[in-house]
C-alpha cells in the first residue's frame, strides 16, 4: 500500500516536472515578447537590412519595420515598378535609404551575381530571407507537376535556392564583423500536416532546419539566426484580405515577429499562431492518422472549390 503510495506521489512530481518543463519555456518564448519587447535591437547589427521579396505582404512589412528603426534598405523583388513604389513609400515617411535590386528568384544563380554588385560595400547588418512562393491551390503532387512543368524548379528556386544563396553572399562579412541577424521566413506548414501542398511544406521544414543547424554554428561569433513559421497572414500569397485574431495583416504580424527576436531561434512570431500549433500539435501526437486525415479533408474542399472556380474562368 505505502509502496503503492510512493509510486503516485512520484507519477504526479514527474508530470509536474514535465509540465514545468514544457510551460515556462513556451511561456517565455510566445508571452514575454508580447510584454517585455525585444531584447535585440536591429539596428545594432549594421546600417543596412537587405530584404528579399520586399513589395507585398510580410516582406513589405518588414521593410517599413526595420526602416522605422532607422535601418537603410535594400529591396529585391521581380518587378521594379512596384519596386520604386514602395521606396517611395518608405522614403516619403522615414528618413532612410533605399536602394531596389529587380530580380526574378525564379531565373539562374546569375541574379546572385547582381544581386552582390548592387550591395557592394554597403555594412549589411540584417538580412531578410522573406520571398518564397506557394501553389496557386492545394494539390496532387502529380497533378501539380503535370500542369506545370516549371513548377517544381520555381518553388525550389524561390524557397531554397534564395535562402541558401543570399545567406552565402552575406554571412562571410557579418562573420567578419562578427555581427549579423538572418531572418528566414519559413512556415508553420513546415511543422504540422500539410498533404495536397506537401512541396511548398518541404521546402518551409528545409528553411527551418537549416536555420536551426547554422545557428548553431554561428551563434558564437555574433550571428543571430531566427526561422519564422507563421501560420495565417493577409497577404497576396493566403488571398486573404481581412485581418482577423487568427489571420493578422502583415504589418500586425511583422511587428509582433519582431519583439520575439532574443527569445526564440524558432518562432511562430504571433501569439495567437503560437496557441493554434501548440493545439495542432497536440493533435498530431495524440493521433497523427486523424490529424493528417482531418487537414487533408479541409484542404480538398478548398481544392475542390479552387478547380470549380478554374473551370468558371
Ligand atoms: N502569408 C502567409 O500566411 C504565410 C504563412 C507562412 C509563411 N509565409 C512565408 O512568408 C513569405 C512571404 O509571404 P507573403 O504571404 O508575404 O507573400 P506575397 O504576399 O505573395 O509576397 C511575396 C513577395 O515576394 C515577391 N516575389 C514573388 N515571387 C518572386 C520571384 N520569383 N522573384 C522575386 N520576387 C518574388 C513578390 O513580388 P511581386 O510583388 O512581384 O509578386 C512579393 O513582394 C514567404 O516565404 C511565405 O512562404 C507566409
């Protein structure tokens, strides 16, 4: 009966300890951000933010943010029209610099070359990995590939190669300087089940944990690297236009993301994002089989909706 005993009191310490494990850890990483603000301060890392994908959604968002902090930008996207707009934009309130870099990530590791003569001799304290691309809906691996042969090698262009590519052009000087802070934009798609978008995913989980191991061997000589995993934001990307508690505008997200800098090198970067993959996560290892089977469900209707829509147009 003691012995009996003995083992409850136990049982129950364990649990303790494991949700105390579990509880403070979160709570610092996703709270204490939202009231102690960041404990990094961008503009300490160098005169100049390079952000990739700069004229729309979280990208934009960043750009005006870290302008706000009194940082110079350099903006590379595809189209230099709305490049120039949103210099504009950003010059017209801040007083700061801006140079823009028209690029298409989709294109030849030539645009690496551009892109390093246009940031020549600039200090780049902060890099931005934002671009990336996603389907245009959710769909068959197979399917997705027949209609579009070129769409394998875009997404990879846009999600990987530009990561990996603008951190190799732009880590060697940080290291020198031994200061340097790499956001890269990779997505809560990367942690939870994601079928019938399953490329996209992969390539947001490759973003994850390469920034994962390079922070690792970097962390020790100045260089912070954070992966950002939102769930849903406004943007051209979601086509969702109205902001919601769960589906901030990117301007909302950003500044959130922002303050999480210092606490967390793994990130959801909102706190309501943070609840949903915590409760998503819960899901999956409880039951992965009906947490897979559950999204996949959703996400066929939304194919379905898509194809009806296709055939209207
Ligand atoms: N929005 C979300 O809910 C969400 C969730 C998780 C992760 N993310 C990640 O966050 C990042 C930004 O997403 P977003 O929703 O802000 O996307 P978005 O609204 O579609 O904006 C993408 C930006 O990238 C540029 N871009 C697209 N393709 C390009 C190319 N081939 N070459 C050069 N520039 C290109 C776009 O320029 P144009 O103006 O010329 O199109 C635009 O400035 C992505 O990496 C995405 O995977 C987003």
């Amino acid at each position: 009966m003691a012995c009996c005993c003995v083992f409850t009191y136990l049982a129950k310490a364990v649990l303790i300890f494991q949700l105390i494990c579990k509880v403070f850890p979160w709570l610092y990483k996703n709270v204490a951000p939202k009231i102690l603000g960041p404990k990094v301060k961008v503009e300490d890392y160098g005169k100049w933010a390079v952000i990739t994908g700069a004229t729309e959604g979280i990208g934009k968002a960043y750009a005006k943010a870290l302008a706000k902090k009194n940082l110079n930008l350099v903006l590379v996207s595809r189209n230099l029209e709305k490049l120039q707009n949103v210099s504009k934009e950003i010059t017209d309130k801040y007083q700061v610099e801006v140079k823009v870099i028209a690029v298409d990530f989709k294109s030849s590791l030539q645009i690496y070359d551009t892109i390093s003569k246009g940031i020549e001799g600039l200090e780049v304290g902060v890099l931005v990995n934002n671009v990336g691309i996603s389907y245009s809906y959710p769909e068959y691996f197979l399917e997705a590939v027949d209609k579009d042969p070129a769409f394998l090698q875009d997404i990879i262009s846009c999600n990987i190669h530009s990561v990996t590519y603008m951190t190799k052009m732009i880590l060697p000087a940080m290291v020198g300087r031994k200061k340097g802070l790499i956001i890269n934009l990779s997505s809560m798609a990367a942690i939870i089940p994601n079928p019938l978008l399953s490329v996209y995913s992969g390539t947001k989980a490759f973003v994850d944990k390469f920034t994962e191991d390079l922070n690792t061997e970097y962390k020790d000589q100045g260089i912070l690297i954070q992966s950002v995993m939102p769930g849903f934001v406004c943007s051209n990307m979601t086509k969702i236009k109205r902001p919601s508690l769960l589906t901030p505008s990117a301007d909302t997200y950003v500044n959130s993301a922002l303050n999480t800098l210092g606490y967390s090198r793994h990130t959801t970067g909102y706190l309501p994002h943070a609840f949903m993959a915590m409760f998503l996560g819960l899901m999956t290892s409880i039951c992965a089989e009906f947490a897979n089977n559950f999204v996949l469900k959703e996400l066929l209707n939304t194919r379905r909706k898509a194809l009806k829509h296709e055939k209207k147009n």
